[in-house]
C-alpha cells in the first residue's frame, strides 16, 4: 500500500498530470506494484523496460519515416528477447513433447 502511494505520488508530481487523470496514475502504479508482487521484481523490470521502449520509439508502419529505423530496431530487440525468454524457459524441452497427434 506504501509502495503504491509512493509510485502514485512520484508519477502524479513528476509528469504533472492533471486532476482528471490522477485515476489513471493510480491504476499505472496499482499495475506496477501488482506485477512486482505477483511476479516478482524481473518480471517488473522487463514490464517497465518494454513500456518505456514503446514510449521512445514510437510505433509506425510507414517505414519511411524518419524515426521508423529506430522502431524497427527496438521491435527486433524486444522480440529477440522474448523468444530468448521462452527458449530459455523450455529448459531443453521440446516445444510440445511430440505428444500432440498421439493424443
């Protein structure tokens, strides 16, 4: 509880927001602080990591934009570490078993 009123508080006076979205201040520490909790301080760090890659490198498919190299570069980062992510959490194992068509 301490832990969100402080994230709220920091987010609310550092980015002054206005008071119609103090609500969604809340929620994004609520989220932060969930995670944290639920899935430990990794999963936070990795959360926190893609949230703020997506605000400095916006989204685009125009591909002729001028910021539109930095994007395709951060998207092939972020998937290279999730597919990382997943082949490291298999441990070894394959993907399905080979169990799938003898059920």
């Amino acid at each position: 509880m301490l832990l969100w009123l402080l994230l709220a508080t920091v987010n609310t006076l550092i980015g002054q927001t206005p008071i119609q979205l103090i609500f969604f201040t809340g929620l994004s520490a609520f989220l932060v602080v969930l995670v944290l909790y639920r899935f430990g301080l990794l999963a936070t760090v990795s959360a926190l990591f893609f949230a703020h890659l997506w605000v400095f490198f916006p989204m685009t498919t125009e591909l002729t934009a001028w910021y539109a190299t930095d994007f395709v570069l951060a998207l092939i980062m972020c998937v290279a570490l999730a597919a990382y992510g997943f082949y490291s959490s298999l441990a070894g194992q394959r993907l399905l078993g080979g169990k799938l068509l003898e059920d």
